[in-house]
C-alpha cells in the first residue's frame, strides 16, 4: 500500500509528491496520458519572481515579456511596459518534465497512461479504480486531475458553479513582438482573447487563445485573423484549436476522508484570466505539508485534513473575491463601456494606478484602486446602477 497517490500529473500533482516523497512518504503519480507535460493545456505564461521564490525549473523558460497592447472594441489601443520583467513564457512539456524529475528523485513514482475511474475511502484506506478494472490502494489521495470534475462529483465535493470556454494554439508567425490583449463582444464575449510572442530555438511563434462565454473556436478563428498579417503568421489548413473549460471559482468543499484537492480540479485558478499554475503549485505545497502531518499522527479523517482548505482560503481568498466581483462587473459592461475606460487609461491617471499597483500574480491591489478612482468607477458601474 501507498502512503498518497497522486491523481494527476500536472504541476500541482508533481510539487504535492516531491514534497512528500521529500518527507519519506510512499507516493505514486498516476498520470492518464502516455508523456508528462503533453497534451498542453494552457498559454504557459508565469510570474518571473515566482522561479525564485518557488525553485521552479528555469530551463523551461523561453523568453520574458515586458510590454502589453491592450486592444479596444473600437480598436484604439494603448501599450503598458513594465519597469521590469514580470513575467515569461514556459515550454510546459520542459517545465512539467522537470517537476517530473524532480518528484522522482525525491523517491515518487509516476506512472503514464493511468486513467483513474472511481476513488473509495474507507477506514483502512483508499481504493483508486483503474481503467481496465485493476486498483491500488493508498493511505490517502491528492486529486490533481484538472479541470476534470467527474470524480469530485462522484465523491460529493461538488464542482465550480462558473465556467468559460477556452480555445488556444501555438502557430509559427515570423514578425511576433508584443504580448496583445483584444476585448470586445466581436471577439470574446465576457472574456477576452490574447497573442503572446513565442522564441523557440526554431524560430518565432505565437500563442493564440480566446477566453469566451461560448463559442470559443469561432472567436479564435477570428483572433487568428486579427493578427494573421501584421504577424506573419502561418496558418495550416487545419487550425484546430485545443479546446477546454476554464473553471473560475473553486469547488465546494477541496477535502474529504482521506482526500485533498489541489490546483484546477478544485477550481483553484485566477477568476479574471482562469490562469491556475501558481495556484496549483501553491495549494499542491499546501497539500502536501498537510497530508504529511497527517499521515505521520494517522490522522486522515476530513476534520483533520480541513486546515488544507483553511490554509489555501488564507492565502487565495481575498485575490479571489476581489477577481470574482471584477469579472461580475466586466461581464455586464457593454463595448461602449470598455472603450470608455480606455480612454480613461489614456487620459484621466489610471496609467499610475496601473503603474503602481498591478502585478502578474496579485490582482487586488489593482482592482480596488479602480473602483477608488471616480471617474473609472462611474463607468464600470454604471449598468450596475442604471445610470447609463
């Protein structure tokens, strides 16, 4: 019997079992696809400082970003450079196979091509149903499958009450420059869609996505052709994109008997952009320092594994309120409204209040400066109040 297994082998999952692997813990990784890191899921732009103040391999790095072109409905523009770099862009196949590695190491073992199907916990333990009818059975269980819900509701945790739809594709494109950021209902009702500079050994990429309420391949159709052109983006005659859900608030309840959920599958991601690395990679450390307390003392019941919810709400709780009410606010203003506060960027100092208080990871501070200044303020609101 293992100590934890691991469903999942996205960063959350792989940070939790080197952890406990670290603290002399029996633990396997069940990964469902045949390579770790692969397919990917997501932009892979992260928090430069976080490389540091994480350990995060910085091999997977492939180029920094520092300048954003907002993009109005209208089309008028503006680009916000930060003083220093902020964030980068990660080759998720090279920085999940490094989290890989590193959970070995430390004594995990991770297995590719595992698909998990039921989990049962009783006194004794937990039984993880494989694919194919065979299981294994541990003394607990982190869940860090993704924005995968079937066994979170199987299980009673429930599963986040918000989704979007979400559709990106790395495309080669000779001129990309700057990160470019397009809102507007002709292009991502209630979201926004988004091109993000890629430098490969190879050449010159881009990342194209779209975050929207429905519909998410039309408008990364769209996209492609917004940036096509300027670009130099070549398009295949295929330009599938990947497809997904982006949850964007947590589940229920991220802990049961014998049972901790971390990262998207507890709906652990940025309510404004649905981005969920940190997150995972944080709420997978918490897991993980929570479980091995457990596991030491045999205290796996759900009233003792609950301070993994307590911990992470400490630590996550006033970012997603904050980003929540934004996103409230966001979907109910009209293009005339988000062409308005453009032109308060440009003109009425929001700029400084940009410039003073937003950060990649950290939205709060930001937000709340927003809604302090008047005249952004009227116009956010404004179909909240009914004064139009």
């Amino acid at each position: 019997m293992k100590d934890v297994v691991v469903i999942g082998g996205g960063p959350g999952g792989l940070v939790a079992a080197k952890e406990l692997a670290s603290r002399g813990a029996a633990v396997a990784v069940l990964e469902e696809h045949q390579a770790i890191g692969d397919p990917v899921h997501c932009t892979g732009v992260l928090a430069e400082d976080v490389f540091d103040t994480l350990a995060l391999p910085r091999e997977a790095i492939l180029n920094p970003l520092s300048t954003v072109r907002f993009v109005a409905p209208s089309g008028d523009w503006f680009a916000y450079t930060t003083p220093a770099v902020e964030a980068v862009v990660i080759d998720r196949y090279v920085f999940d196979s490094a989290l890989s590695r590193r959970a070995e190491l430390a004594g995990a073992v991770v297995h590719r091509g595992l698909r998990v199907t039921s989990i049962e916990a009783d006194d004794t333990g937990v039984r993880v149903g494989l694919d194919g009818g065979e299981a294994l059975r541990s003394r607990a269980v982190i869940l860090a499958c993704g924005a995968n819900y079937g066994l979170q509701r199987r299980i009673g945790l429930g599963m986040p009450s918000v989704f979007l739809q979400s559709a990106q594709r790395e495309l080669p494109a000779e001129h990309a420059r700057d990160v470019e950021v397009h809102f507007g209902s002709e292009i991502a009702p209630k979201g926004f869609a988004w091109a993000v500079p890629v430098q490969r050994p190879s050449g010159r990429f881009v990342r194209i996505g779209v975050m929207a309420a429905q519909d998410a391949g039309q408008y990364f159709a769209r996209m492609v052709e917004r940036v096509r052109e300027r670009w130099g983006v070549d398009v295949p005659g295929d330009n599938e994109p990947r497809r997904r859900i982006l949850p964007l608030g947590p589940i229920r309840r991220s802990y049961a008997e014998r049972l901790l959920v971390v990262g998207d599958a507890a709906g652990l991601v940025k309510p404004t952009t649905g981005g969920g690395i940190y997150y995972s990679i944080i709420s997978g450390m918490i897991a993980a320092d929570v479980l091995a307390k457990g596991l030491e003392t045999d205290e796996l019941s759900a009233n003792a594994l609950k301070d993994y919810e307590r911990r992470w709400r400490r630590r996550f709780q006033s970012e997603f309120t904050a980003q929540s009410a934004l996103r409230f606010i966001a979907e109910r203003m009209r293009d005339t409204d988000i062409d308005a506060l453009f032109d308060l960027v440009r003109s009425d100092g929001v700029m400084p209040l940009v410039r003073r208080t937003a950060r990649f990871n950290r939205h709060r501070d930001f937000i709340l400066a927003l809604l302090r200044h008047a005249p952004a303020r009227r116009v956010m609101l404004r179909r909240l109040t009914g004064f139009a």
